[in-house]
C-alpha cells in the first residue's frame, strides 16, 4: 500500500490562533483532529458576512486558508483511520 503524501500547506491565517487553535477528539478510540471552537465560530462570522455582503480580499484570503486547514484536517484524520483500521485487520 502506498502512503499518500502530506498536502502542504502554504500559510496559516493571521486571525488563527497558535494555541487552541484544533482539538483532538476520540472516536471509537481514534484521535479526531478538529478546529477548535474558537476557529469554528470565526468561520461561520465570515461565511455569514459571505451571504450578507461580500468579503473583503482580506476575510476572502482568511477564509480560503481555513479551508486549506480543513482539508488538511480531513486528510490527516483520513490518514488516522486507515492506520487504525490496518491495524484491526492484521
């Protein structure tokens, strides 16, 4: 099986806090990576401001970094779970 390569990211937004910033969270005994409450709150202020007036280039570039740091997020919780699910099945 070959592992997939990390995604990169390229820069973390400025509003994004270097501590608090993801929680960790156990599934079925699986550590979960997630945004953190804070972070989660700071995206849905921008997808609101979104639907209720455009964004500046600033919040654009803000918001597309969060969901740079989904994705990452999403693959490396992807990664987790086919490792624990490896390890069930040998």
């Amino acid at each position: 099986m070959t592992t997939p390569l990390l995604p990169t990211l390229h820069h973390l937004p400025a509003t994004l806090p270097l501590e608090g910033a993801i929680r960790i969270e156990l599934q079925e005994g699986t550590p979960i990576f997630r945004a953190s409450s804070n972070v989660q709150n700071r995206i849905q202020t921008l997808l609101s401001q979104q639907q209720d007036a455009q964004l500046t280039p600033e919040e654009e570039q803000e918001l597309d970094s969060y969901e740079e740091i989904d994705d990452y997020l999403s693959f490396l919780n992807r990664v987790v779970r086919n490792l624990v699910q490896n390890q069930t099945y040998q």
